[in-house]
C-alpha cells in the first residue's frame, strides 16, 4: 500500500467523498472555491487547502499527480 492508500484508508466516507471532489475540480482545472497555490522551489506542484486537509499535487500534461494527503494540524 502506497502513501496515498494509506492516507485515504483513515478517512471516514464524508472525508472521502470530500477529497473525491478536490480531485474532480482538479482533474476538470475547475479551482473555484479551492484555496490553491504554487509551492515556492517547484515548478508544478501545487497545494491545495480545503477544510482540514492539505493535499499537494503535481500537474503534468492535463495528468493530476497526487503527491500528499494530510489533516491540518494546530498543535
């Protein structure tokens, strides 16, 4: 299991269906309501904050490469 699946695997079903919908609006490059921004020091990665969750991806050739998934954490 990859560090993905592992991410996705501790999310309940209403967590999971939220990160399914950041995916679709970034697979169809439809960033309203996203809080998107470029990583300083990478080219195409991006990251993208929705609720408590980071996710960091990597654009290439209209493909979507997820890199990271993680809850905010405050502490």
């Amino acid at each position: 299991m990859d560090k993905i699946e592992k991410a996705l695997a501790k999310l309940n079903s209403i967590e999971k269906k939220q990160i399914k919908e950041i995916f679709a609006k970034i697979k169809s490059q439809e960033y309203l309501g996203l809080d998107i921004k470029k990583l300083k020091g990478h080219e195409n990665v991006f990251r993208v904050k929705k609720g408590n969750f980071r996710i960091i991806y990597k654009m290439s050739d209209k493909k979507v490469f997820i890199l990271s998934i993680e809850r905010r954490n405050e502490k």
